[in-house]
C-alpha cells in the first residue's frame, strides 16, 4: 500500500534547472504516467523517487513517511529500464534471483565460497527458487530461466525486466519508457501485458514515456510535463478534451491538433464564433471536430492538399485559403471522397472549439457563459 | 572476371602472410637463437658456421648446470610469488579506485583522474631513489616487501579499468542498487564478472612486466634466496661468461617457458580484452 506524494521537488545539474517545483500526488495502486518530449525531466523525476538521485530541494513522501534520507534498496520501490538493465553474466534464474537474495540473506551468507555452506541457505534458495518458478510461468519466461540475457529477444528481455522487478513484491513500480526498444506490433502486445499486471498486482505504477499513445491508453491519469514543469495532471479522456495548457492539447492527440491564432482567423475574412473571450489569441481544434461543406459554405475554406487513408479514417490536410497554414481533418471512410486539389468548405462545432490566451493558457469563461446563455 | 578476381584475392591474401610470416619470424629469431645456443656445447657456440640444431647434443649437460649451479627452482618460486602478491594488492587497489572514478559522482573526482594520467606519464625510472630511500628507512630493503610494495598501486591498472568500467552502462549500476546491492558488492558481483577481459589482459601486462624486471630487483634485493627469475640468471653472468653460455641460455629459457605458455593458455581472453568489447 503505498500513496506517493512529490513536494516542491527541484533538481538541477550545475545552472541546468531540470525540474522545477513539482507537486504530485501519485494514489495508491493508480497507474500514473509522466508524459513529455525528450529531456523534459520526467526520467530524472522518477529517479529522484527511486533514489537514484538526490533532489535539490523538495520531499519525496512514500506510504505518507518521508525517505530522502533512504537509499534506494530502502523506498520498497522497483524499476523497470529503457534499456531492461538485466545482468549479462548471470542467467535469467540468477538475474531474478538476485533481488530476493539480497533482501533475505544475511551479508555472510552471501559471501563468495563460504556463503554457501552456511546453514540456512539451502532453505531459503529453495524459496527462492520456487517463487521465481512461479513469477515466470506468470510471464512466460518459464522456458528461458538457464539462458543469458544475450540470448533472448527484445520482448523476452522486457518480460524478464518486468520479472526482475516483480518478484520482491514491491509497494511502487517505477518504469522508465519501457517499451521504446520494441518493435511497433510488440509494444502494443506488452501495453497489454503490462495493463493486465498492473490490475493482477494492484500496486503502484509510474510510468514514463515520450509517446502521448502510451500515455492515453494505459493510464489512470496521466501527468504531462514539459522544461521541467507539470503542465496538467488528469484522466486521459480529460487531458484530450479538456486541456489547460496550448502545449498539452499540442501534444495529446494524434494527428495533432489544429491551431489557428486569431489573428490569422480574422485574416482570412472568417467571422469568430460567438462566445470568443477578449483574450484569446489561438482557436484551437481536433481533426474530429471539422465537417466538410461545400467550398464557401463553411467558416474557414480551403483546399485539399493530400489524404491519408488508414482504412478506419481518412484524414484530409486542408491547405487554409490563403495558403499559410493546414488543417487536419478526420472524415468517415463512407462520407464521399475528396482527392486532393479540391476545394472544400471547414464547419467547425463550436462546441469543440478551444480557446488559449497569448501565453498558452487555455480560456474558458465567457465561452461557458455564452454557450449557457 | 570472376576467377580474375579471385586470382587477385589470392594474391593478396599470399602477398599480406608473407609478410606477416617475415615479421614473425624477425620476431622469433632471438628465441630460437636462445633456445638453440641452450642445446650447444661451449665449443660450438662460438663456431664461424651457423646450424639451428647442434652437432654434439650437449643440451642436457647446460639445463642440468642451469638447474643446480644457482637455486633455479626457488627463483621460479619467488617470481611467482612476487607477482602474484603484486597482481593482488594491484587487483584490490586499482579496482575499487577505478570503480569510483568511472561510476561515482564526488567532489574532485576529475581532479584525480588527472592525477591517475599524470602517474601515467612517470616512468618508474624516475621513483627507483625515491622508493629506495623509503624502503631504507622502514627497513624493508632486501625482503619480498621491497619486490613487491613499490608496485602495488598500479596507475595503468587504475587507468585502463575505468576505461572499461566506464562502457557499462549506469542503468545496470541502477538496478543494481534498487536490487539492493551495496557499492562493493556492486564491484564484485556486477563490474568484475562483466570487465574479466580487461582484468585478464591488465593481469598478463602486470606478469609480464614483473617477471621480466631485472631494474628494480636489481636495486632493492642481494639475497639470492629471494631473487626473483631475472635477477637470479645474473648469477651465471657473474662467472666466466663464455663457459657458461650455454647453462645461461637453458636458464633464460626455463624463466621465460611458463610466460609463454600462460600466454598460450590466457592468449583469447588477452585479445578479448584489448579490442573493444561490445556489451549489451
């Protein structure tokens, strides 16, 4: 059972701010994923909960008891790494065992030579031995126990990564882009794996990943973070529909969604839909939220530069009148076809459409107002 | 075309082991020599024409007086000893200094390491006074502790260790740690199985180099009962040099034979350690 909570926490290498004042509060057995492009800070943030590193400034509180001063081994925390990190000199038994062994015998059990003879040992190897039996017929690795890590493939690493961590039966898992390395059929195959763990475990999960994908379909909520700062913590669907932030709707969502700044909507001779705030400076919107009408009937109108068929979707890039900026649009397969070099109407339900001031910040009043009046 | 080219291939192929051929066999020479001169009987050594293989066998005769004209056996011993004890005290200071200037974040750490290159630049020429002096005021001349003290911290050892330390990967140092390995069982469980060819190439520079020291013995030991290989075939030298030529070459071969067969047996692991290993 075990809540974690993040206060203030700074980290810094030499003038380099990495993180700057992160609040979190991670639930007990909630899977939470920290989302952002690369060197954003998310991977030191978790290693400042592992104990890997120390933080600048700032509390680390983990089960609701404060452990900056516990090493790593002491926090009942296991990651997962990027890399998986298994040691390639001992066979996937010893690899699995290592954990367990270094928590349950004593410093001179586990001496070279001498370790061996001493009594007890033999009792608690053979606890050892069947409990990883049990974690790898769990995770499929039973067959693979004798070989090296050398001699196994991307995912058959990852699982034993995965059984690495899971058999001391840790309070926290900490995993660190785990899937980066696999193939693209792969990575969904363990997204699925490691979702079904996470329920069969119900502990703690914190997962860190550039790949807004992951993030979505994976977690309970998901914290977005960007040049250090957490932009916006929240449940996926929240994150999609409801952003705070400019950059995190940029970031959530694919194909990106569409951002026109005022300026340029009043350029092209649009009239702004109702219930715009004074200070919004960018109308933003997803690909899902635009109709196709006929050329002129629409609030922006353009032309359609290329589709990209995925069989499920179609997705029109839609070049704005003027030529500067594109609009992406889903439509159904079923709706009639538009090839490219035809001019098109955009509808946009305003319903859908979000609003961020001159800083990003999304703006959201007035719009709420003028919608009930 | 295609047999053309082959030709070619072949060609060259012969034309590159000729001349690794020639230079192997420049570099042999002197031991063949060695060992040819150590069958010969003293008249022959000294005769106009060259034969590899003698006329009179006296081979016998010169390993028999190499083997009981000096304490042959206890100098194979004390060579033995002396760079076995060397090798470990160097194993125990260089891989822990090594461990900490690779893998460690401390104040100054890059400050020593420019120390570890700067010992590197020393030849140990320069230190034989200063060794001396303070091996006559702890009173330790002429004992194994003068052999072996002066060496026992290596900074190759320290410098190629890091080296190696350094390509593995800190993630493996990470999880490590949350497995809840301490720093020193980190070394010996994780970095010395994973760098053993670096340890084996660094333990066959170190052998060699102290079973072929002739300068340093020379400065810190007089007793022949704790002189080292090298040191003690001196003391053919020291009688008439021409009659005892021939034990003196039966007696360099028998202290150079073991280097060659443990190079034989460890050759791999040597070759290993020297190129760059790829880790995964």
């Amino acid at each position: 059972m075990a809540e974690i909570e993040l206060r203030d926490i700074e980290k810094s290498y030499g003038e380099t701010a990495i993180v700057k004042g992160v609040s979190l509060s991670i639930r007990d057995g909630e899977f939470l994923t920290l989302v952002g492009p690369s060197g954003c800070g998310k991977s030191t943030l978790l290693r400042i909960i592992a104990g890997l590193e120390a933080q600048n400034s700032g509390e680390v509180l983990v089960a609701g008891r404060c452990v900056d001063d516990k090493r790593p081994k002491e926090r009942d925390v296991a990651m997962v790494f990027q890399s998986y990190a298994l040691y390639p000199h001992l066979s996937v038994f010893d690899n699995l065992a290592l954990p367990l062994r270094t928590r349950r015998l004593s410093f001179a059990q586990r001496l070279p030579l001498v370790g061996r003879a001493l009594p007890g040992r033999g009792d608690v190897e053979k606890a050892i031995r069947a409990e990883i039996e049990q974690a790898a017929s769990m995770l499929d690795i039973a067959h693979l126990l004798r070989r090296k890590p050398g001699q196994l493939s991307g995912g058959q690493r990852q699982r034993v990564a995965l059984g690495r961590a899971m058999v001391r039966h840790p309070a926290v898992f900490l995993m660190d882009e785990p899937l980066s390395n696999l193939d693209a059929k792969l990575r969904v195959q363990m997204r699925a794996e490691i979702i079904a763990l996470h329920r069969r475990l119900g502990v703690t999960f914190v997962y860190v990943t550039h790949d807004q994908a992951e993030a979505m379909t994976m977690s309970d909520r998901v914290a977005v973070m960007m040049d250090g700062e957490l932009l916006q913590v929240d449940r996926p669907e929240r994150l999609y529909r409801d952003p705070e932030d400019l950059r995190v709707a940029e970031m959530i969502g694919s194909p990106k969604i569409n951002v026109v700044s005022r300026a340029h909507w009043v350029s092209l001779g649009a009239s702004l839909p109702a219930g715009i705030h004074r200070n919004t400076a960018h109308l933003a919107f997803r690909p899902e939220a635009v109709g196709i009408v006929a050329s002129g009937d629409g609030r922006l109108n353009g032309v359609v530069a290329s589709v990209e068929n995925l069989g499920s979707d179609i997705f029109l890039n839609v070049t704005l009148a003027d030529g500067q900026g594109t609009v992406v649009v889903r439509t159904h397969p079923d709706a009639s076809r538009s090839e490219a070099g035809r001019s098109v109407g955009l509808q946009i339900d305003p319903a859908c459409l979000l609003q961020f001031d001159g800083a990003g910040m999304r703006q959201r009043e007035v719009e709420r107002v003028e919608a009930a009046a | 075309m295609i047999s053309r080219f082959s030709d070619r291939r072949f060609a060259g192929r012969v034309a590159r082991h000729a001349i690794l051929l020639l230079t192997a066999a420049f570099a042999l020479l002197p031991f063949v020599w060695m060992v040819s001169l150590s069958l010969k009987p003293p008249q022959e050594i000294f005769q106009a024409d060259f034969r590899l293989w003698p006329t009179a066998f006296h081979g016998g005769e010169n390993y028999r007086i190499a083997l009981t004209a000096a304490p042959m056996f206890s100098f194979l011993l004390n060579g033995v000893l002396v760079c076995a004890a060397i090798f470990a005290l160097q194993l125990l200071v260089c891989i822990p200094c090594a461990y900490a200037l690779a893998k460690l974040r401390f104040r100054g750490r890059d400050t020593l390491f420019s120390a570890v290159l700067v010992g590197l630049l020393l030849p140990p020429q320069a230190l034989a006074i200063p060794h001396f002096v303070m091996l006559n005021v702890f009173g330790f001349l002429d004992t194994y502790a003068a052999l072996i003290l002066p060496w026992a911290i290596s900074t190759f050892g320290i410098f190629l260790l890091r080296q190696f330390f350094r390509s593995i990967p800190d993630e493996i140092i990470h999880a490590a740690r949350l497995d809840g390995l301490g720093e020193f069982e980190i070394i010996w469980r994780i970095m010395i199985p994973m760098t053993a060819p670096a340890l084996a190439a660094f333990g066959i520079f170190s052998v060699v180099a102290h079973w072929n020291d002739l300068f340093w013995p020379l400065i810190a030991v007089r007793r022949a009962e704790i002189s080292t290989p090298a040191l003690g075939i001196l003391l053919f030298r020291d009688d008439e040099a021409g009659q005892f030529l021939g034990p003196l070459m039966a007696g360099a071969v028998i202290i150079v034979a073991p280097l060659l067969l443990a190079f034989l047996i460890a050759q791999r692991r040597f070759i290993d350690g020297l190129a760059v290993t790829t880790m995964k």
